[in-house]
C-alpha cells in the first residue's frame, strides 16, 4: 500500500512538472534572405525585399528590415518594420546597398540579424558601377596576434561580372592610415611583417578595369 502511494505522488510531481503553462523562451530563427540577391544588380530603385522565415512553435509577428550604404550598418538609410514577408522600398538610384533582416515572435523575443546580402540599383545612362566595399576575413576585427608575420586577406566583389579588380592596400599605426604597401594586387592577400605591443590600422582600396574605385572601412588589430 505504501509503495503504491509512493508512486501516485512520484506520477503526480512528474506530470505537474511536464505540464501547466511553461512558456518557451527559444528566440526565434534569423531569417533567411531571398531578393534582392546577393550581389544583384536591381534595374528599378522600387526594390522588392523577400525573405523566408522558420515555422516555430511561438509563430513570428514581424520583421525589421535595415538598408544601409555600408557592410558595417553604420550607414543605415531605412528601418522598416513589417508583418508580410515583402515589402517594397525606394532607394536611390546608382548605389549599392546592404541589408539584413530579424524576426520578432509572439512572446517579443528577437532573433539576430540574417546574413547580410548586398545589391546595387541601376542608374540612367550607367555603364560602370562601382565594387561593392571589401569584406574583412583575416585578421578579425580587434584580434590580438602573437606572431611577427600575418597575412592580410580579404574578399571583393563587382556587380558587373566580367570586371577585373585588383587591390591597393594602406597598413600602418596611425588610425587613419596612408602608406600604400601594395598596389594594383591581384589577389586578395598581402604579408606584412609586425612589431610587438602596436596597434594596427589597414583598409583595402577595390578598383575595376572601367576607372571605377571604392574605398573600404578601416579594420585595426594588435600584436602582443
């Protein structure tokens, strides 16, 4: 008799334990980009943003779109909040753009942002647009290196698909900085040799075979 009593009660703590009103705390899934594309050339500055987004158990209530003029969103030019999962917004014309996208769900928890995809809308009469600004991959931004060589690597690319890019790079101490240690690269590394217990500033300047020129953001790093 005791030990049937005794698993009545283990029966009753398990089912109040599993059960009731428990609220799922997960945050929602980062959607995923759809268009514009990565690296779209969009022929109308009336731009269609599209995007897929996860079933979940709390259901998605809306979205918040950011566009901006650089890969770092520090140049944000639009914030729209929507509930569909389209929206259409005017932007102007002969510019590349960035944008990225995160989902808020029934309980107002928030997603990350999604990857970021970039795009460029066409301009009347232009044959040449500009490359995109370069994207970081090596060293990360603020890292500590304990090496006295490192390799500068990065990525670049052009909405006209049959450009050529080649790479100037400016490396050195000063924040803002202004030696070019390499010209007219061809590939998207470069070495430079380090000192120790110095603060680093680089940026990588994108050119096509048309005259076109963008200038990259500055990333910085230390060594040790």
């Amino acid at each position: 008799m005791k030990k049937f009593i005794f698993y009545n009660i283990i029966g009753i703590l398990s089912i109040s334990c599993s059960g009731g009103d428990e609220t799922n705390q997960t945050a929602p899934i980062a959607p995923t980009l759809v268009a514009p594309a990565n690296n779209e050339l969009c022929l109308d500055n009336a731009v269609d943003f599209e995007w897929d987004f996860a079933t979940e158990t709390n259901s998605t209530t809306s979205y918040q779109i950011q566009i901006a003029k650089d890969n770092q969103f520090a140049q944000i030019v639009k914030t729209v909040t929507t509930v569909s999962d389209l929206q259409t917004i005017q932007l102007e014309k002969n510019t590349a753009y960035y944008w990225r996208i995160k989902a808020t769900d029934s309980q107002n928890s928030l997603s990350s942002f999604s990857t970021t995809y970039k795009f460029y809308t066409a301009g009347e009469a232009v044959t040449n647009h500009l490359p995109f600004l370069p994207e970081l991959v090596f060293p990360a931004s603020n890292s500590v290196l304990n090496t006295a060589t490192t390799k500068l690597s990065w990525t670049a690319t052009d909405v006209d698909a049959t450009d050529v890019l080649v790479y100037d790079v400016y490396f050195g101490i000063t924040t803002t900085p202004t030696q070019k240690v390499a010209e007219n690269l061809t590939t998207t590394t470069f070495d430079v040799n380090l000192n120790s217990a110095k603060e680093y500033y680089w940026k990588v300047v994108v050119k096509d075979n048309k005259g076109g020129e963008t200038t990259g953001q500055i990333w910085k790093f230390k060594t040790n």
